[in-house]
C-alpha cells in the first residue's frame, strides 16, 4: 500500500515515510493511493475470533510488506485490548471503544502507531519528536502510547481551559518523554500552529517531526479495524441493512470506517452526528464547506471549526459531493439534545454513556426515524467512558458514574504544563530549544 498527498498526487509515500514523516512536504494528508479489495475476507471472519486476530489478519494483507516477520508481533503488542459490543435496543448497538489505557477510542490508533513507530526506530540513531494537536482525548491516548517509547518524544498541545478536568489530568501528568503545552486558544488554534510547524522547511530540517494526530495515516488506518469487528460480531443476525453512526469532530474516525467500506466492508451508509460546529453536515447539505470558529460545547472533543480529515474525504470521492453525501448522512445535536439523551439512556436503559456518545445514540435514532430505514441494524461508536466527563454525566442523569483505576490514578498525579500564546513563532523557538540539537 501506498500513499498520495491530498494536495498533490504526485508525492507519495510508502507506510514507513507517511508514518515517521506524518505530514506530506506540502502541506497535505496522505491517503491511500489504491484501495485494496479484500470483500471475501471481510466475508470468512469467523464471529467468534477475538479482535487481535482479526487485526492480525487485515493488517498483514494491508502492510504486511512494511513489518515483515514483525506484523503479527507490531499488532499484537498494539492490542492488549478490545472493544465491546452491547445492545441498547433491538435496531442500535453500541461498540464500546474505551476499554484501552486512556478508556477513549483514540487509545486504538494510537497504540497501533506507538507499536509501528518503535519497531520502524528500533535499528535507527533517529530521535522522533511527535507533535500532536488535542481537543481532548488524543492527547491522553498519545501520552499513555508513546510514555517511555525509545527514541521517540512527544509535545501535545491542548486549548487551555476546554478539555474537561480528567482529560487535563490525564494529558499532563504522565511525565518523562511526554510534555503538554497549554494553548491560549481553541482547538483550531492548536491544529493550525501544528500544521505551521510541519510546513515550516528550516524546523523540519532541524527537529525530526511527525505526528499522532489522524492526519498521520498510521493512527487514522487502524481505526478501521473496530468497524471491521464490529461487522465480523452482528454478521450472522443482521436481516437488513447496515450502518454506522459515527460521533465527529475532526473526521478521522468516521474517514477510517469510509475507509473499511471501500475494501469492501459491506456497510449501506453512516451517519456523522455533531455537535453545533456543524461545517460537514453543512457541507453534505448544500455542497458548499464553510469553515469557522468552533464553538465551545459539553461534547469538547468535537469543538472543531475546521476538521482536517475533510481533506481526505474529498480524496476518497474525488471531490464528488454527490457521491459523498449518498454514502454519508449528516445529524447535529445541540447541548440540551445530548444531554436528554444521556437521562433518557440512563433511565431506560440504566446505560450511562459520555456526551460524545449520546450524539451519536442521538444521530442513530434520528437517521431511523426520518429516513424510514426500517428493520436496519445501525452500531454507534461510543468514543469515551462516561467516567471522563463527571460533571457533564452529573449534570444530565443526576449520578456520578463509577471511575475506572486508570482515570482514578490520574487524578491523583501533579500537572505539569508549559503555558504557551497561540502563535507559531512561540511553538516553534520552543521546540528548537528543546529538541533542535537531537541530543
């Protein structure tokens, strides 16, 4: 497999380059430049498999030449967890994606890169600095992958003051190779000084720079590996069509399941729920992709004006809106939505579930509902434990959902975070101070 920047064709990448390079010389995302036809594969998982055999499965027939002898020991390293699949009526199912280290989905890609990355550096002097943007829950899962990797240090931005307290703690806490820089701006701020940084040739040529974020394919591609389980799980009991509603900010994660489909994952559609920085439901609207500001929600980790991943959507349907928009369904849901579908999951189903997911159990029952889908089995991806979002969660059901050891552990470290302007030049002296010798 190989890849294409999104703004230029002509340079490509094997899996190696993307990964330890993250961004493409111009600017752009890489995307796979050929889309692989493994439909029969999809089709002979056996149901009762566990998830690490069949990532094992699919990655050795996606980048089975990048790891060699290394694939099955690189994904079985990557995944000493897995998700969970558990019924909240007879039409949605939930896929639980936070039962890994930072208890949120991104632990998955992450893992998955962290695994790659030190495999790729093991006979290298190379000291890889992984710069990565967070709205929340990246940054946690970044830390917990990557805490005392050899070779490799990682800075993460986050927008001071709009991630929930946990999330803080669990991104600034974790010490050694991992320092978090406190961003006085939002989300976009903190993405758009790490895209600088990237495109800037004299930090490039001095710090060895790559990312963790989704726009570096190693962490965005494994992500369909939950999608293709979750299929292998509902096979044998779906009696109609299939969907995903998939809870977005920044677009990766619903790209990677858009990804799983076109290998030939038999899914009939997905549905994007988010909150009210709508661009994309926009977008799928009216074919028209305004950017802007994002504004502050209780569902933070999808406060995104401006997702980066909408870069390679248009790649995948060659800028076709048509074609993009019969595939995808777009639902936004406001603070006082989210919020009365968390009570009304808890009252019903005695389920507490995080604000980013009760956007997508929001976006599933209103895409049933108005599109007339029927006898349809739709799964929405639960991006994060309820425990990461106390006060929200205290908020809207009145109780305060149990906290897992990990989170617990978290909150009881000291926060270390370096202050920092949302301003490029500021990002940039700091990290040549830092990491421009590559002692």
């Amino acid at each position: 497999m190989r890849f294409a920047s999104t703004r230029n064709p002509s340079l490509q990448a094997d899996f190696r380059e993307a990964v330890l390079t993250g961004l493409a010389p111009d600017g752009g995302l890489y995307h796979p430049i050929e889309q692989p036809d493994l439909h029969s594969l999809f089709l002979g998982l056996n149901p009762d498999s566990p998830f690490v055999e069949t990532a094992v499965t699919v990655v050795e027939r996606l980048f089975g030449d990048s790891f060699g002898a290394d694939t099955d020991d690189v994904v079985r390293r990557a995944f000493p967890f897995s998700p969970k699949l558990a019924p909240l009526n007879d039409q949605i199912d939930i896929l639980e994606l936070f039962h890994g280290p930072s208890c949120a989905f991104k632990d998955f890609g992450a893992s998955f890169l962290a695994s790659a990355m030190e495999t790729f550096l093991a006979d290298s002097d190379d000291r890889a600095v992984i710069l990565t943007a967070t709205s929340g829950d990246t940054g946690s899962a970044v830390a917990q992958a990557f805490h005392n990797r050899p070779n490799i240090e990682v800075v993460i931005l986050y927008p001071s003051g709009r991630v929930s307290r946990l999330q803080e703690q669990q991104l600034t806490t974790v010490g050694d190779n991992v320092i978090a820089l406190e961003v006085a701006g939002s989300f976009d701020d903190c993405q758009r000084l790490v895209k600088e940084a990237f495109v800037d040739s004299e930090l490039r040529s001095a710090v060895c720079l790559t990312s963790a974020n989704s726009i570096n394919i190693g962490r965005l591609l494994p992500q369909a590996l939950y999608y293709i389980y979750a299929f292998q799980l509902l096979r044998a009991r779906m009696i109609s069509e299939f969907y995903f509603c998939v809870p977005s900010g920044n677009f990766g994660n619903l790209t990677a399941g858009i990804l799983a489909w076109s290998w030939g994952l038999p899914v009939s559609g997905f549905v994007a729920a988010t909150n009210v920085n709508d661009v994309v439901p926009d977008y799928l609207r009216t074919g028209i992709y305004s950017p802007r500001p994002s504004i502050q929600t209780v569902a933070n980790a999808m406060d995104v004006g401006d997702p980066s991943n909408f870069e390679r959507l248009l790649a995948i349907f060659d800028a076709d809106h048509d074609a993009l928009s019969s595939l995808v369904s777009g639902v936004v849901v406001t603070d006082e939505q989210i919020r009365t579908t968390m009570r009304e999951v808890h009252e019903d189903r005695g389920l507490l579930i995080d604000p980013h997911t009760a956007a997508g159990v929001f976006g599933a029952q209103t895409f049933l509902a108005e599109e007339g889908a029927g006898d349809a089995t739709i799964v929405t991806l639960a991006t994060a434990h309820p425990a990461k979002f106390v006060e929200v969660v205290e908020q809207a059901c009145g109780v305060t959902p149990p906290l897992p050891q990990a989170l617990a552990t978290a909150l009881e470290r000291q926060k270390h975070s370096v202050p920092i302007a949302a301003d490029g030049t500021a990002l940039k002296q700091y990290l040549l101070e830092h990491y421009g010798s590559h002692d």
